[in-house]
C-alpha cells in the first residue's frame, strides 16, 4: 500500500470517528482535533517536529494577520498521528 493510501484511509478514519466541523484542514478542525485528541498547542507541536508559534499560526482565525495555513504535508501527519492514536 502506497503513502496515498495510508493517507486516505487515516482521512476516512479521522472522518469516521470525528465528526469535523468542516471538510479538511481548517483551524476550526485544527482546534477540534486538539480538543477531541486533549492536546495543548505545545504537544501537538513536539509531535509533528515544529514550532509552537507555527502551531500557534495555524490555528489562528483565517482572517487574522497571524493565520498561516498549514502545510498539506504536515496535516497528512497530523491524520497518521491520530490513526495511531
């Protein structure tokens, strides 16, 4: 089995299980995933290997002057982190 497909089946299964606000990455998901996961902001950026303030950034609101979206790669990430979970 590819990447890809890891990655679809962790999509569904966080769809499955979560019950998202919105389709995809989005800082409200974001924010839901750390609620549902009970992950601070610094957790979830120890876990992916980033910065706070970049965790910071992208759960920030779309039209806030520090709102940066986070990178695909880095959401797919995310989803095999929760697959594991």
């Amino acid at each position: 089995m590819d990447y890809f497909n890891v990655v679809i089946d962790a999509l569904v299964l966080v769809v499955v299980m979560m019950n998202f606000p919105e389709i995809g990455y989005t800082p409200a998901n974001l924010r839901y995933v750390l609620e549902q996961m009970r992950w601070t902001q610094k957790e979830l950026a120890e876990r992916l290997n980033v910065s706070l303030r970049g965790v910071q950034a992208w759960v920030a609101d779309v039209d806030k002057p520090a709102h940066r979206d986070m990178p695909v790669s880095q959401w797919q990430a995310l989803l095999v982190l929760i697959q594991a979970a």
